[in-house]
C-alpha cells in the first residue's frame, strides 16, 4: 500500500520582519517521515502593516489587539490568492504568528495573526498558537522546530537555524535537546542599517572590521551564556542586555559586525564542540544567516576545520521553518506530540496549537 500523502501550507513570520515566508509542502511517512518543498515564496509586508509589526511590542493593549486582527486578515488574504493561483489544496495552513512577547517565565509567550480572521479570509482550515500550551506546562515555549529536525532530518548531528536569533538542535542520550545559542541577524542587521543596507551581504562589512577584544569579552560574559540548559532569548533579552554593550561600546559599525560574527562564532562553536558525537559532526545551516559567508568562515576556523557543513539547498535554507511549521500541524492533526519537554523544559511532552475550522 502506498503512503498516504499530506499537504499544507506552513506560514513564519520570523523576528527579522522581512516578510511572510509561505511553503506548500508534502509528507509522507513510511518506515519514516520525508517531505518535498512543492513551492516557496516570500511575500513582503506592506509598508505600514511591517512597520506596524515591528513596532508591536510598543503598541497600546487595543492597538496591538486590532493588529493581531488586521495581520490574521492579511495572512489569510495571502493565502486564498496563493491557492487560487496555484490550484492549491492543503489539508492546513499552519502559522507560527509574529513574536510580539515572549516572557515564559511569567506564563507567556504571545504571537499575534489571529486564527480565526485568517480562517475567515482563507477559506481554509488554520492551526496556530503553538507556543502556549507548552509554556503552560512550565516550558519555554521555545524553539519548537526540533521535532522537526529529528523526524525529517535524522542523519544530520546538529541542525543550526540562523534566523533573527540563532538556535540548534541535537540529540543528547536518546532525547532532543535544543536552544537558542545566541542572536544573530536581529543584531547584524541592525548594524547593516545604520550602513545603508537591509543586511550585510556575505559578511563583507564584518570582514572589514576589527574585533574589539572589550566588546567580545562584555558579549561572552553575559549571563545568559552561563547557563547550559533549557533556555530561550527574545527581543526583551537583546534590549536589556546585548544592545547597551552595544551601544555604550564607542566603535564603527564595521568593528560592531565584525565583533559579533566573532562572538556567534564562538558561541555557536563551543555548543558543537560539547555535544559532537563524533570527531567531524555533521551539521545542516539554515535561515539568512547560512548565506554569511564570512561567519561560515569564522565558524570553521573556530571548530579548526573539524565538522561537515551539510550542502543545503536555497529553498531548504530560506523556507525550513515554514516547512517544520507545516509538519507541527501536521501532527496536531494527527494528534501526535509536536513539542519536546527535552528541549524545552516543560513537564511533559505536548500537543500543542488551536485548530479553526
């Protein structure tokens, strides 16, 4: 008997506020599970809807209400005239929302892009809010994409996601572990900006820097580095303890970049050097940050050439956490554990997300 096919469409809204990444996906599963991206795209925010987003965390209770509503509209608008277009037909569409809050030490971790106006607009079944159960059960809520770094990419030692913050996965004595390692593109970029660029190109104004021995020393000695376990970073931790370093630090631009691909470097690098399983670990890079030549440089001059960087394709690159998005409703709709108290901390493994319609 052949393996039942399932579609759906994974939405992210990632911390850089770039755009909405949309992939049409396809699982399968036999003696295990395998998946094809069908299509990929990127949909750029209007102008006021991104600046509206990333200025959400600063929003008035009803402001940041009627956005929730406006982005869910949007999002589902999005996704009618992508299915018309392409003669799509998913079994879901699942959305990780846009990060506005995440505390879970305080029970919450809050993305907005409402479920039901994204329904309404769509026409189409919605699974969101996949953080919260979790943190209800004591967890971070965070990161969620692990699940889908062991059941859709079991060969790889370690799965790096440089995104707007950077995490990794791994197993560790037959369990998932994961956390966030330590910012990233939400630092550089906002570097690159002050340059007159969206982002630094391959690293190429961090090349040209010059590490600041003080900076580096202030970054690697932040509490958040100390602890090993459970733990997560949210735009509040890059506020109060990465951007007055920063900012109070008196350098260029350019030694600022090239101060923090160092510290990322040797962030990053220390997490694969405790947990290798092996003398040349295999490790799959994804998210923006994979295209940073000049960190993939440092990285592998701090690792001393002893890892195998996994070929990734553009598409697996920029679209695998709207991929695993659609592979954690997936097993929403299946009714399967989709989030991993190994990795974050809770006190059982869980279910999690809301399903509309």
């Amino acid at each position: 008997m052949s393996p039942k096919t399932y579609n759906l469409i994974g939405l992210m809204s990632g911390t850089s506020g770039d755009g909405l990444d949309l992939a049409y996906c396809s699982f399968q599963l036999q003696d295990q599970w395998t998946f094809e991206i069908m299509d990929a795209s990127t949909i750029p925010f209007p102008e006021k809807l991104g600046s509206k987003l990333m200025g959400s965390h600063r929003l008035s209770a009803l402001d940041l209400a009627l956005l929730d509503v406006e982005f869910g509209q949007w999002m589902g608008e999005q996704v009618k005239a992508y299915c018309a277009a392409n003669n799509a037909h998913p079994l879901a569409v699942c959305s990780h929302g846009h990060t506005v809050f995440h505390q879970p030490k305080q029970g919450l971790s809050l993305q907005i892009g409402n479920g039901f106006a994204m329904h309404q607009r769509s026409g189409q079944r919605v699974i969101n809010d996949f953080r919260m159960l979790d943190v209800q059960l004591g967890g971070q809520g965070a990161p969620l994409v692990p699940i889908g770094d062991r059941l859709l990419f079991p060969k790889m030692d370690f799965c790096i996601n440089l995104g707007g913050i950077a995490n990794i996965s791994m197993e560790q004595q037959g369990k998932r572990i994961a956390f966030d390692t330590c910012p990233f593109n939400l630092l550089l970029n906002a570097q690159a900006q002050k340059l007159g660029a969206a982002y630094d190109a391959n690293g190429a104004w961090a090349k040209e820097g010059t590490v600041s021995d003080t900076l580096l020393a202030q970054l690697n000695a932040l509490d958040y580095y100390q602890t090993q376990s459970v733990k997560s970073l949210g735009r509040e931790n890059l506020e109060r303890d990465f951007e007055p370093l920063i900012g109070n630090s008196g350098l260029s631009e350019k030694d600022i970049l090239s101060t923090l691909v160092e510290h990322y470097a040797i962030q990053i690098s220390k997490t694969i050097q405790h947990y290798q399983p092996s003398e040349k670990p295999s490790v799959l890079i994804t998210g923006g940050g994979a295209y940073n030549s000049y960190f993939i440089e440092r990285l592998d001059a701090q690792l001393q050439g002893k890892w195998t960087q996994d070929q990734a394709n553009s598409q697996l690159i920029e679209f695998k956490e709207a991929l695993v998005f659609g592979f954690l409703g997936l097993l929403k709709l299946r009714g399967e554990d989709n989030c991993l108290a190994s990795v974050t901390g809770a006190k059982s493994d869980s279910c999690g997300g809301v399903i509309y319609g």
